[in-house]
C-alpha cells in the first residue's frame, strides 16, 4: 500500500486534527508548524506571533480510498481562506492559510482546482 503525504494550515491544528482523523483513507494526522523562523519553537512562542510559524497538520492517506483533491474538498469546507489571519475565534499570524504541496501532481491538482 503507498501512502500519500498532505500538508494543509490555517485552523487550529487541532481542529483540523479532529476532523481528518475521521476520514476514511486517513491513515494519521500530526500536528505541527511551519514556515518560521525559530527551530523546534513551543506552543507559546508560536501563539505569541514572533516566530512566523503558521499552525499545520500532515496527513498519511491512501489514495486509492481518497483522494488529494477530495481532502482539498474537505479543507476548504472547514476553511475560509479570505479571512487572513483568522479563523472563527482563532486569531494570530499562526491561523494564516496554507497548503504544501508535496509532488507536482498534488501542485497540478490545487492549481486546476483553485486558480
């Protein structure tokens, strides 16, 4: 079995934690950050702003029982990417919208979808 890797930020990394786990062809979720300025920051620096971290989950999946773009699907449900730096009662640079790609057919998919 191959597993895919997917990295997406913008909600609390719990939140988005929580609702991942629950998809069929979810293998894992893990919490962490990205993007900032200081190694292996804590969870009160990053929430202070200063570090330029932003709050992401990586997510193992199978891709034969879901797919790159439907997790995209699902992302974007729980998601509003046109309130920079927010999210619900989450506010911070950390809460900033983010997705890493991890291969150029994870890229071709987002950008076909979301240009």
């Amino acid at each position: 079995m191959k597993y895919e890797t997917a990295f997406f930020g913008g909600v609390c990394f719990w939140c988005l934690d929580s609702i991942f786990s629950q998809i069929k062809g979810v293998e894992s979720v893990e919490s962490g950050y990205a993007e900032g300025n200081k190694e292996n920051p804590t969870y009160e620096e990053v929430c202070s702003g200063n570090t330029g971290h932003v709050e992401v989950v990586r997510i193992k999946f199978n891709p034969e029982i879901i797919t790159y773009r439907k997790l995209l699907e699902i992302f974007f449900y729980v998601h509003d990417p046109t309130t920079p730096d927010r999210q619900c009662n989450d506010m911070g640079k950390q809460y900033r919208s983010a997705i890493f790609f991890t291969s150029l057919k994870q890229e071709k998919i987002l950008k076909k979808i979301y240009q």
